[in-house]
C-alpha cells in the first residue's frame, strides 16, 4: 500500500546533539512538509519543498535543517540551536497543484533527556 | 497573514447526539479549506476539503461541512455520533504560491469527547 513512513516513532536526544527523523513516500507526490506538533497549538510548518533539490523556509524553521536530493524522501534534522526540541513531528506529502490535499505519516516524538 | 480560529477547545457529546465544530478562518484570496481528524499518537487523517463550487461538501465518517463566505466559516457536522468520534479535530487552511502548495495553516484544534 502507498503511504508515508516516518521513524523511528520514538526518538530521545540529549542535549547539544543533532538528530534526524526520516520521512520517505511511495505515493510518488511531487511535494513534501515538515509540521511541528505541541499540545493545544496545533500544527506549525518547519520546512517543505516542492520539487527534488529545493526547500523553503516554513514559518519555524529555525533550529531546524532539510534535503530533498530523492522525490521519495524528505529528512529532518533537529540541530542543536533548537532550544525547545520536544515535540511531535509530522511529514505529509501532496501531488502538485492547488487542489491536492497533505497525506500525513503517523508522526515522531522526539524528547530530551 | 492567513490564519484559523478554532473557538472550541474541548466539546463533549453524548453519543448519538448531532456534532457541530466551528471554524473560521481568514485569508485574503479564495480559500481552500479542510477538516483533519486525529487519534492519539497517530498522523492526521483527512475528512473532507473544499476548493470550490457546493458549498456544502461530503466527507469521510459520515462527516459533512459547510462554507459560508459572507462568516468566514467552514464549521464540521455530523448528525449522529459514535464513541469512535473521539479525537481531536483540525481544520486548516492551504496557502499556495504560483509554484504550488506553500502548507497549510492549521487552527489549535478540538478536543472532542464523547459519554455513553
């Protein structure tokens, strides 16, 4: 089945380190975001990209970095001038086009230790 | 800026009881609008989506929801509803450059309980 594979589920980081969540698609979307979830503020966008090779700034990127070298995937990296990492992650993906709605993975929860 | 108002933090329903989730939103161009349903620990699960034409649209679960320009509103209903209801409701807002889709821009959301 086609989908969205994020992991791993659960991720521990300690502080002053880097660490990188996967986020791969076989739904061949041409498009693919980057959502930052905390309890009551619902969803916030980190980065997406639209095409291979290119990536835009979201509205909370900072602390944050992306690639987007395969169509397929779309890696995180949580680097360690976030100083409020703990969070869930969302990926989701979408054709091209304006009337394409985001499919969305089951999410990674990242937390300090 | 765009942005999604959604008034309701929490909403308890007695099961088999008539759902209505607000939202409202605001957005200087046409908007294109949806409703996403979340269970604990999961990804978002998309309910339905305007772009244009009805202005009442059909989705997923029994779920139905309606656009009304003139109140900046896209509000979610469902007649009756069942104990698998409960989750969290979200409804967003697209943004769109002329490359194409730039995100979504989601409300906090709704916590939505359901008693016997």
């Amino acid at each position: 089945d086609g989908g969205i594979t994020q992991s791993p589920k659960y991720l521990f980081r300690k502080e002053g380190q880097n660490v990188t969540l996967s986020c791969e698609q076989n739904l061949n979307h041409d498009a693919m975001y980057w959502y930052r979830q905390d309890p009551g503020q619902g969803l916030r966008l980190i980065y997406y990209s639209q095409i291979v090779n290119d990536f835009q700034k979201g509205d909370i990127a900072e602390g944050y970095s992306v690639s987007r070298e395969k169509k397929e995937s779309f890696p995180l990296t949580v680097t360690s001038a976030q100083k409020n990492p703990t969070a869930f992650y969302l990926c989701a993906s979408s054709m091209a086009g304006e009337m394409s709605p985001q499919h969305f993975g089951d999410g990674t929860r990242l937390s300090i230790l | 800026a765009q942005s999604v108002t959604q008034p309701d933090i929490h909403i308890t329903v007695s099961e088999g009881a008539s759902l209505e989730l607000r939202c409202n939103y605001s957005y200087g161009a046409t908007p294109y609008l949806f409703w996403y349903v979340q269970s604990p620990g999961q990804g978002l699960q998309l309910l339905l989506k305007y772009f244009s034409g009805d202005t009442l649209v059909q989705g997923i679960k029994g779920f139905e929801a309606e656009f009304k320009r003139s109140q900046s509103s896209f509000n979610l209903r469902k007649p009756s509803v069942h104990w698998s209801d409960a989750a969290e409701y979200f409804c967003a807002v697209a943004m769109y450059s002329g490359g194409g889709a730039d995100g979504l821009t989601f409300g906090k959301g709704t916590h939505l309980i359901i008693q016997p």
